[in-house]
C-alpha cells in the first residue's frame, strides 16, 4: 500500500473493533528464478508472499498499457516493496505499485516476472477456477460469493453499499456489505456474482462458524484509481 506497515497496535485495535480478514519497487540484476509448476500461474484468490514474510491474496488480475497487475488489500501490502510467488520466496513475482489506507483500503501489485502466467481468472479451490469476464458495482440484493484464504469459497447476498467502517487505524469509506461469512486471514480475497467482479474482501464481523457480515472494496473503484482493465 503505501506507507509503513500498521504497528502492532493498530492491528490490536482493528482485531477488537472488527476481526481483520481480512514501496517502491526494488532493481536486481540477478537473473529470476524461473517458476516451478505449483507457482507457473498467479490467479485470483492466490496468495503472494511479502518480503517480510507476510502474506497477502490476490483478488483479480488486471492490465494496463500490456503490463499486468494483482490487486489487493491496502492494509496487508503497506509497507511491502517484493513480492514472490512462494512461501520460500525464491520465485519474484512483482513489486507494489500504488495503494492507500486507510481511507481507502487497496493495493496493486505489478507482476515483473515473465515466467509467470496471470490468467483473468479465479482460483476456487481443489483445482476449480472462475473466468472472470467484466466488473460492476454492486447492488444491494445482488447474489455475491467470495474465495477467502481461509474460509474458503462463501456465498451470500449484497446487504449494504457506500459503507463506511472506522478501524483503529482510521475509518475506510465507500465498502459494501455482504451476509457471507469470512475469517480472518480472508482479506484480499475476490468478490464476485458470475463472472463479474464486484470487489476486493477488506474485513467483517463474526466468523463461518457463527455467521458473519463480510466488507469490500468495490473493485471498480480500484480498476479507475489506477487506469486498470480486466481481461
């Protein structure tokens, strides 16, 4: 994202109010790694490792002018200059390319490594995948499901949009609300009805085994902020 990462505190705080689902780039001469088949292709719902070891999901690819991106949540990437496409990170994926939060709560990874596939697509679980076709804003009764790191694949219905959500980080405008349930670590994770985009998964409430509300990102607003197509 953009600043240094939320301190230990703020994290504290944001787990107490919500449970968090929920850099400039740096040259190398080193020639890269080339990728192993578990890493040849990076879709959404996909994890990237930080540099520092943390690690962030993609929610969409996208394009701009022929060069790829990832997008993903502001609050997981602040701070994060490389990312790599294994835990081990011996595989360089890309670098971040812009991001804010709060505010906003976004990020845009830009994918460098040629050895790697970004496939508009997203990853569903034990080897499924979902074409992702176009992005739209969400309507309130609209069917919605999204792919968490670990809550899985969760569906549900569109409860609220324009929603403003204060963490202790700062309050994040604009989000929508879904009755799909998340965990924490699902941040990042994408949200879509059919083959639409519809958002960027940047928190909740409550967990899969007690229900839950799901907050997102509109993944339009991202795609404007940053002159980004899907494909």
């Amino acid at each position: 994202m953009r600043r240094p990462p939320v301190p230990a505190t703020v994290l504290a705080l944001l787990a107490a109010l919500a449970t968090v689902l929920l850099g400039a780039p740096t040259a190398s001469a080193a020639p890269v790694p080339a990728a192993s088949a578990a890493t040849a292709a990076v879709r959404g719902g996909d994890v990237l490792y930080g540099g520092d070891g943390r690690r962030c999901t993609v929610a969409f690819n996208a394009r701009r002018d022929g060069a790829y991106h990832g997008l993903v949540a502001g609050h997981c990437a602040g701070g994060v200059s490389t990312w790599y496409a294994d835990a081990a990170r011996t595989v360089p994926v890309g670098t971040t390319a812009g991001g804010g939060f709060p505010g906003d709560d976004h990020g845009v990874v830009r994918y460098t490594n040629t050895s790697l596939s970004y496939p508009g697509e997203v990853s569903l679980g034990g080897g499924a995948v979902r074409d992702i076709t176009g992005a739209a804003s969400p309507r309130v009764g609209q069917s919605v499901c999204h792919m968490g790191r670990v809550g899985g694949l969760r569906c549900g219905t569109v409860t609220a949009v324009n929603v403003t959500v204060n963490y202790g980080g700062g309050a994040v405008h604009g989000l929508f609300r879904s009755n799909a349930c998340s965990e924490p670590g699902d941040a990042g994770g994408p949200a879509f009805s059919g083959t639409t985009a519809l958002g960027v998964i940047v928190g909740g409430s409550g967990n899969c085994a007690y229900g839950g509300t799901t907050y997102y990102r509109p993944v339009i607003e991202v795609l404007a902020a940053h002159g980004l197509t899907l494909y």
